[in-house]
C-alpha cells in the first residue's frame, strides 16, 4: 500500500522558484524566455511564463505536447483561468455565487485519480495520540504526524477546487444572464450539431427499484442470507419473508427490510457486485444473497446543507419492483446539457474580447527544441 506523503502548495513553490534560480545560474535564462507569446489586458505571458505553466502540471494532467498547437491549447487553458478565476474569486465575495465545501471535497476526491480512495479513507480516519497506531493506520502506513499531514493535504485540495468551482459557476451564471438578455444567442442547428458530436455522452444510465431482506455484516449474516434464498427456492413468497423480518425487526429494533432506487453508476464501487448480479434483470427477478462493502451515502436538504451518513457493510436478497435498462437522451431531454457549455463557450469568447487577448503562434516555441528542465515529453 503506498503512502501518501506530497509537498505542500507552498513547498512546491519554493522548490520550483529554487529550480529557477538553478536555472539563472547555469545560464539557461536566456532572452529566448523573455518572448512574449500572448497578452490579457495590459499584461503579457512570455515563454518563460509558459514554460513554468507546463512544469508546474500534475503529471497527471499534463498533456502530450509534439506540436505548436498543443501549446496553444495549453496557452488558452491558461488564458481562460487567468480570467475565471478572479472572476469566481469576486462573484464569491459579492454572493453571487456559493460552492458547498463538502461537495468541494468529494470533486477533490474524485478528481484525484489513484489516490482517491486512499484520500477518502484517511480524511474520515482520528488522528489519534502522538506515538499510537490504530489498526486501520497501520494498514496504510501511518503515524499519527503522517495522517495529520495527509488531512492537511485534503483540506488544501478542497481549497483550490472551491476556487476551480467557483471560476465555473461564476461563468455559467454570467453566461445564463446574457443569454436571457440576447447577448448570447444560440442557433438551433447549433445545437443540434453539438448534439450530434456527443450524443454517446448523453446516458440515461440503468436504474433499478427493489424490495429487500439485509444482514449487517457478522459471521452468521452470510449463512443466514443464503438461508434465504433456499426458503424462496423451496417455494415461500418473498412478501411473506419481507413480513416476517419486518416484524422481527420491529422486535429486536434492527432494519432488515430495506427499499431503495439506484442508479448503475460505476464511480460507487461498494455497487459492484450488486451490478454484476442485477444488471438487466426484469421486474420480479431474486438477486442474491449479494455482498455490499462499508460506503458512505451524502443527502443534501433544500438549503444545499450536505450530510454524509457511514453505511456498514452487509449481505442482501432482495426482488426486482421497477427496472429501466441504459438508453441514450434525446435531443430535448439533453438540451439543457448540450446548451450550457455552448453558452459557456461564448461567455468565454465574450470575456476574452472584453480582456483583449492576444496570442502570437508565431512566437510560441518548437516542442522539439526544447531541452533541459523545460522539455516537454
């Protein structure tokens, strides 16, 4: 299992202004890195600044560059975030727009690739005492000092998504505002086209209702699932056990009768073998005795107030009541999804005309010669 132990955002910096002065000193600050390659308002990025763009990147986000116009995208990105961002920074302090932390949280979470489930698990744990160990730490690899820092780390991700979101929503309400007042318009063979583009996309995603018996995890809960399921082959209706261990329940104040709608979605991984068991079934079908892993379920009150409820894990049996397969969107249920990132475009077009961009292709350098610490793979 591997530890997470990253440099902060500010130790990243002191590393990379440290790798600049290396870079001074050797004699590879050349004027080369002082060519201006773009301009917003009345400030200029040169090379140099686009070079310390690219080796700032995760690895993760940072693309394959073998052309000028994979530097002119990644120029753009940029250009766009130097406008956003502040924007969202403002509209925040002004109220216009809100983002909930929590939300912000599990976007960081989601967004952090191979991480993301040791993040999860780490930022729910106690730190505990200098000097002790749970077990769950030392499955990880973990000192308290470690854990503490790791939480950190989650906190500061959290952070810099709240800016990321704010920057987005600041847009998408300025876009809407000047849609409703035909600054924005839109054709519909606009539409349709983008319709066309990314259809695929654009996935009612499979969804079930069922009816069903659980057992909390324990060493019998298995046995006495499978149990079950051999009363139904035997013949017993399934409402009749639903009857009987809703009684039961309300005897021993356990819930072992459980109703539910869920969606097929493959981010929910403690979901996995309930789908590969369920998947397709018709109304009426028996789906287990399933095993279902510890999850976490988030509601979220009319006020935007997101609550976050530990689920233990358990086995299931249960029955089919409502089933709908996978089906693509028509055009009229997708158009609020096709039309808002084409408003956000021309929002952005709009934003960029008012900031007087200006980048300079002609100056930007060729991938190939690029050398050293500055080279992009």
């Amino acid at each position: 299992m591997k530890i997470l132990f990253q440099p902060s955002y500010g130790s990243r910096l002191l590393g990379l202004a440290f790798s600049l002065l290396i870079l001074v000193g050797c004699g590879q600050m050349t004027d080369k890195d002082r060519i201006r390659v773009a301009k917003v308002g009345e400030r200029y990025i040169t090379r140099g600044d686009l070079y310390k763009i690219i080796r700032e990147m995760p690895d993760t986000a940072r693309p394959l560059i073998r052309n000028r116009s994979d530097l002119v995208r990644i120029l753009n990105q940029q250009i766009d975030n130097r406008i956003k961002l502040p924007l969202g920074v403002k509209m925040a302090k002004e109220g216009k727009v809100s983002i909930d932390r929590e939300y912000a949280r599990e976007m960081f979470f989601r967004d952090s690739g191979d991480q993301e489930e040791e993040f999860r698990n780490m930022w729910h744990m106690e730190v505990p005492p200098p000097g002790v160990i749970t077990p769950l730490m030392e499955v990880y690899g973990l000192t308290p000092e470690l854990l503490q820092f790791n939480k950190d780390l989650v906190e500061e991700g959290t952070d810099h998504m709240i800016i990321k979101l704010q920057a987005e929503q600041a847009l998408e309400v300025l876009a809407v505002e000047a849609f409703k007042e035909g600054q924005i318009q839109l054709e519909e063979a606009e539409i349709e086209r983008e319709y066309g583009f990314m259809k695929e996309l654009f996935v009612e995603p499979e969804y079930l209702e069922f009816k069903g018996i659980r057992f909390l995890e324990s060493p019998d809960a298995a046995t006495r699932s499978a149990t079950l399921r051999e009363r139904i082959q035997q013949g017993e209706a399934f409402d009749s056990l639903l009857e009987e261990y809703r009684q039961k329940g309300q005897e021993e104040n356990i819930q072992y009768v459980i109703e539910a709608g869920i969606v097929n979605d493959p981010k929910k991984t403690h979901l996995r073998a309930f789908w590969e068991a369920a998947s397709g079934a018709e109304e009426g079908t028996i789906i287990g005795p399933v095993f279902l892993g510890a999850s976490q379920q988030r509601s979220q009150d009319p006020s935007g107030l997101i609550t976050i409820t530990e689920q233990p894990p358990y086995y299931l049996l249960c029955v089919v009541t409502e089933s709908r397969p996978e089906s693509l969107l028509s055009l009229d249920q997708a158009r609020p999804q096709v039309v808002m990132p084409l408003i956000k475009a021309k929002m952005m077009h709009l934003l960029r005309e008012e900031n007087q961009v200006e980048i300079y292709e002609d100056k930007l350098p060729d991938p190939s010669h690029m050398q050293g610490p500055t080279a992009i793979k």
